[in-house]
C-alpha cells in the first residue's frame, strides 16, 4: 500500500496528544475520533499530520501549499464555532483544489438541514415523520394537519444537542415552549416531528458509484422501565453514567420484521443518493410499531471514533477499523480534486 502524506483537519481544541496512556476515558473521550484516526493511520503507515483550524482558512491554505499533502482528512464539524460553516471549509479546499475525505458541500448542505432533507426525501417517496418548521422572531403556530405528540428540536444543530425529555410535547402549550427553548438556547430555528414510537436504528453506509451498507444498528435502553420514552438525548449519547444507569447499548439489530432486513439498506442507499451524499454516512431511521420505516436524519461524515455505531457496523460486515479509515481515503482520492 502506497505510503500517503494526511493532513488531518479537526478542531483546534481537539489536538490529540501522541500518547494517551495513563488518561481516563472521560479525560479522552473529547477528542477520541481525532485520537483513533490519527494513530491508526499512523499504524498503516502514512505520514499523518493533525491540524487544528478555529476561525482561520489561512492555516488551512498555506498548512497545503507547504506541506503538499496527498489528501486531506476531515474531521472538522464547525468552523468558528458555526456548525453550519463545516459546508463552507469544504469548499475551500475544493477552490484549493485539495483531495479530502467524506461528504462535499452539497450533500453536507442538504442534509444539514432537517427540513429540506425531508423535503427532498419525500418527493423521492421516502417516508419522513410530517413537520413544521418554526423560525425564529416569528409567531409559533401550529398548522392544523400536524398532531400530538410531536418531537421539537433544532432544525440544522447535530449531536442531539437541546434533546431531552422535554422534547416530547403533547399540547399546543408545551409545544411553544419548547420552540422558544430551542430559540433562545440553542440560537437556531426549530423543527417540530410527528413522534415516532419505535425502536431506533442506524445504518451505515459508504461509496460513490457503488455502494456498501453496513448491518443494521440498534439503540437498546436494557435497563430503561417500562412505558419511558427511548430517545437518544444528549445524555443518552454523551454521559457514561447515564448510558450505564439506564443500561444503554447499540448493536446488530436482531429479529427485524419481514422484509425489513432488506428494506432498511434499499432506503439508506436512496437517501444516500437523494441527498448527493458521498464518502460516508449513517442514516437515523425510526420502525414505528405498525411497521413502517421512518428517516429521521441523514449524517454524511458521521462520528467515525473506534467502536462507536459506525465502525462496530463495518466491523461486523468485515471492515475493521483500519480498513475502514482506508477506503475512507480511497474514496477521496478516486473523486480527487475535482467537483463532483
Ligand atoms: N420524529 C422523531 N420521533 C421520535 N424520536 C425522534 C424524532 N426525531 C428525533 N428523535 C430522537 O432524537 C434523537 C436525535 O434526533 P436527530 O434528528 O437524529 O438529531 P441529531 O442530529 O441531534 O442526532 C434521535 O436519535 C431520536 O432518538
Ligand atoms: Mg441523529
């Protein structure tokens, strides 16, 4: 395998240290995917070099013209604390005509935001949970075709970022306060969903013109009493405690009704295609009870650390962690620098 010179793009504060030993998970849990790239890339061999970007292209720019690197890896989510911008860094680098790793701007921009996806997803027959979307400074209205209970949250944040409980609203009351949390907190429009009561799956997928998806995931809350909504808020994704208390996992998804096992991954690779989604992505999907496959979300370049859903699912189909990264770069260097 040809030795390559990766210039890994991540969020200045997210640096990894060379060595981690001796560190608590907790203590390395913020920058583990940049800790796992980094090193296992290194492992494979290729001359790996972390860059950390804030609010300055500049580093980007002259970190390529001086270095030359054969691709750029890219692992930002935001640029100048503006999730929204990581489209625009992306672009960047397709001006500098740079290779890099993951999804471009377009499906990044598309799937962002959680209305127009589902917009573009329903016009190609997908079903999607019924929304509205509540914009800011405007008057919160319910239209009258979209029932309770319906599942606020922001409409383009990511990482469940204002989910919780309270998120699930059931009167035209609670529903305006919720919008106005997600206002004022959150600083971004809201969408609000039909809730979706099922059980909650991820699938993985990646490619350009061929695609490979990976088993269907699982969200289990084993420790979670009866009748307790089973939603993935910020703490049932980030707090270990929570996870632990609640006995929350991931994992194959087993017993999926007829024909689901072959539907699930038809549906993720049409979103993966409505979307102009490319490099790599995870589908969030809900089974309601009466059968039905619902998309709540695309993610292209989702969390990509070792063991999280996205890497135990290739693992399972037979990519381990080091391939994974691999054809990760592969695919960006066969779209190369050109626009797709
Ligand atoms: N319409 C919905 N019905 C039921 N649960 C939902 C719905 N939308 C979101 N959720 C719950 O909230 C979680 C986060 O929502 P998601 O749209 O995936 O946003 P994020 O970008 O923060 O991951 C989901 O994984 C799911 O548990
Ligand atoms: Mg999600």
């Amino acid at each position: 395998m040809k030795k390559l010179r990766v210039l890994a793009m991540m969020h200045a504060d997210l640096v990894p240290p060379d060595d981690i030993s001796g560190l608590t998970d907790t203590e390395v849990a913020p920058y583990k995917t940049e800790f796992d790239v980094v090193s296992t890339l290194r492992e494979l061999g290729h001359h790996v070099r972390p860059l950390g970007v804030l609010s300055d292209l500049g580093v980007i720019r002259e970190a390529i013209a001086d270095w030359e690197p054969d691709i750029v890896f890219n692992l930002l989510e935001e640029f100048d604390g503006i999730a929204t911008y990581d489209q625009h860094v992306v672009s960047y680098l397709e001006l500098l005509r740079a290779p890099y790793t993951g999804c471009g701007p377009r499906g990044l921009m598309l799937s962002r935001d959680k209305a127009l996806a589902k917009q573009i997803l329903s016009y190609h027959r997908i079903q999607v949970p019924d929304f509205a979307v509540f914009p800011r400074h405007r008057a919160i209205r319910r239209p009258r075709r979209l029932h309770f209970p319906l599942f606020v949250k922001s409409l383009v944040e990511e990482a469940s970022l204002g989910i919780s409980r309270a998120s699930i609203v059931e009167n035209d009351e609670q529903l305006a306060e919720r919008v106005r949390f997600i206002h004022q907190r959150i600083g971004t429009d809201a969408i609000a969903e039909q809730y979706i009561e099922g059980r909650e799956v991820y699938v993985g997928i990646m490619g350009d013109q061929r695609l490979k998806v990976f088993p269907t995931w699982e969200l289990l809350f084993t420790k979670m009493p009866e009748g307790a909504p089973r939603i993935a808020t910020r703490k049932a994704k980030w707090d270990f405690a929570y996870q632990k208390k609640w006995g929350i996992i991931s994992k194959e998804a087993l017993d999926l009704p007829p024909g689901m096992e072959n539907l699930i991954p038809r549906i993720a690779k049409r979103i993966y295609r409505s979307l102009g989604l490319d490099g790599y992505a995870r589908m969030d999907m809900r089974l309601s009870e009466d059968g039905q496959v619902y998309v709540l979300e695309a993610n292209p370049n989702p969390q990509l650390a070792y063991g999280e859903d996205f890497a135990e699912s290739a693992e399972k189909a037979g990519v381990d962690y080091a391939a994974l990264l691999q054809r990760i770069i592969n695919l960006g260097l066969r779209r190369g620098a050109r626009p797709a």
